[in-house]
C-alpha cells in the first residue's frame, strides 16, 4: 500500500461514514479499501475506527491522525498546484483595475508590450479612481496609488510615487522661488480637491511634521489639470510625480522644497493572497516591476 493512498482512503471513509460510502467516492471495492484501513492501522500499530455493524466512528489516535492526514494532503494538494502553476504557460483573459491618469499614462502602453509577449493572454483593463473589490468583482489584480487599507489581499511595490510641489519657469521668475513651506503663503497655489489634505499642505521640517495652509484664485480635482494650470504660470502645484515626472525632466515645470516633501507614497500591485497565483497575474505583475524599475527616475527626483 503506497502511505498516501492509504491516507487519501482513510479520509474518504471517515467523510462518507462508512466503507462502502468511501470505496463509492474513490471509484474502489470496498475490499480494498477495509484492506488499505487495516494496513495503516497495523503500520501505526493502533486502531483508527470503532466499527460496528451500523456505525463507524473515530479512535482518540484515528481523531488525531485524521487531522494530520488532511493537512498533509492539503499541503501535498497546494504544491502540486504551485509548481503547475510555475511550469505552466500564462494564458486566459487578465481583468485588471488601475487609476484613470495613471493608468492611460503607464498601465495601457505597458499592457501591449506585455501582450507581445504573452499571446495566449487577453487583458480587460478598467480604468477608474473606485476602489474595486477585486473578490467581489472578480478582478485578477488592481493597481493602487498611496496609503493601503488593511485586507487579506497582498500588495507588491513596483515603483515610488512622491508628490512633487512645482511651477512653470515664468511664474517663479514673476514672483520668486519659495525657499521655505511658509512661503508658498504669499503665492498662488492651484488646489487639488481630490488631494487628501485639502488646502493644508504637509511638510517635514526640522524632523517635524507640518502643514501649511495655502490659498489660489485656482481648484479642481484633477492632478492632471492642476499639472496644466501649473503649465500656464497660473501658480504652484502639488502633483503625483508620476504626471509631472515628464515636464520636470525637459524644464517645462521645476520642482521646489525637494528637500521638506513629506510624502512617500508607492505604486502597488494588489492581489488576492491565495498561495496558488495564476501564471498570467504572476507574470503580469512581475513584468510590471521589472519595467517600472527599469524607469526608476519615472515617479522619483532621486536623491
């Protein structure tokens, strides 16, 4: 008797209640499975079930052993899927959420080159500023900017994601560089509405937490208009360093108070946390943090 079979047996009768239900489940006589219970029984060297001829019932040893048995063939079930899982070849339809800027910037472009790759693999990319239920809703993976709420789910780092206050080169040379976070009091801030802390802007001095609080003729709750306004001379911004990242690197917006930034937000990858990850969100994943550390200096002015 190989010691698994004998195992997998010894569960199946225990779930249907008696031999013959268990010789039903396993496709077996009901010979051998009395065999294969007598067999462990003698290897163990104790009884694992009272039998009598209209009940069947678990020993205080067959109570224990039962328990291990299931755990171990579990554990032999998983791996056995684990390394399916590794060896297989990613394929079947991927549904992905990801922020509405973010995810038109940098998560569409990527998903092509990432289907070039991955031919037997579709992509149902939903862009939208919602968190998604990824159980509920039945999403393989989300895309996830900031602070995480706790969840079973598991979040993978694939790149920085500072905010970076900046201005166009022309409105600083009308009224001046700020050189400290109470100097932006005196200047024309472009409010974000969607940005958390309003019209109070947070900033490290001295080791200290502070907020500063900010006033312009400008609002609106969008990241990407503000990067505009702040394009147009119409004041400072505070902006994801992932949408102002590109002006920054040609001179069009300059990055000011690098050094007060108290932000330091990253891009995740969120997924369900089974043990058993479908190849197509494994390399999906891993894909995107390869390329996204790749273009470290995309969301992040460096040291």
């Amino acid at each position: 008797m190989d010691l698994i079979d004998g195992m997998r047996t010894f569960t199946q009768v225990v779930a249907a209640g008696s031999f013959t239900g268990g010789a039903e489940r396993l496709g077996v006589s009901k010979k051998l499975v009395s065999k294969y219970i007598g067999q462990l029984e003698e290897r163990l060297g104790s009884r694992l079930l009272h039998r009598t001829t209209r009940s069947l019932s678990l020993t205080e040893v067959g109570t224990l052993y039962h328990a291990g048995c299931l755990q171990l063939l579990d554990d032999l079930e998983e791996l056995e899927l684990t390394v399916q899982n590794q060896v297989a070849s990613p394929r079947g339809k991927l549904l992905i959420s990801a922020p509405s800027t973010f995810g038109e910037m940098y998560v569409a472009p990527q998903v092509s080159k990432f289907l070039e790759l991955y031919p037997q693999v579709s992509v149902d990319l939903r862009l939208t500023d919602r968190y998604v239920n990824l159980v509920d809703e039945g999403f393989d993976l989300a895309i996830r900017i900031g602070d995480l709420e706790s969840s079973g789910l598991i979040a993978k780092k694939l790149a920085p994601s500072p905010m970076i206050l900046c201005a166009s080169p022309d409105y600083l040379k009308q009224k001046g560089t700020p050189a400290h976070p109470d100097d932006l009091k005196g200047l024309d801030c472009i409010i974000d509405t969607n940005f958390r802390p309003g019209k109070s802007w947070p900033f490290i001095v001295n080791r200290q937490r502070i907020s500063v609080t900010v006033n312009g003729a400008l609002a609106v709750n969008s990241a990407r208009s503000a990067r505009e306004f702040a394009l147009n001379g119409n004041g400072i911004a505070f902006c994801p360093g992932f949408i102002v990242m590109p002006d920054i690197k040609t001179g069009r917006l300059i990055p000011l108070l690098n050094e007060y930034n108290a932000f330091d937000l990253n891009i995740n990858a969120i997924y369900n946390g089974t043990r058993n990850l479908a190849p197509k969100v494994r390399v999906f994943i891993d894909f995107l943090a390869k390329t996204f550390s790749a273009e470290n200096n995309l969301c992040h002015l460096g040291d």
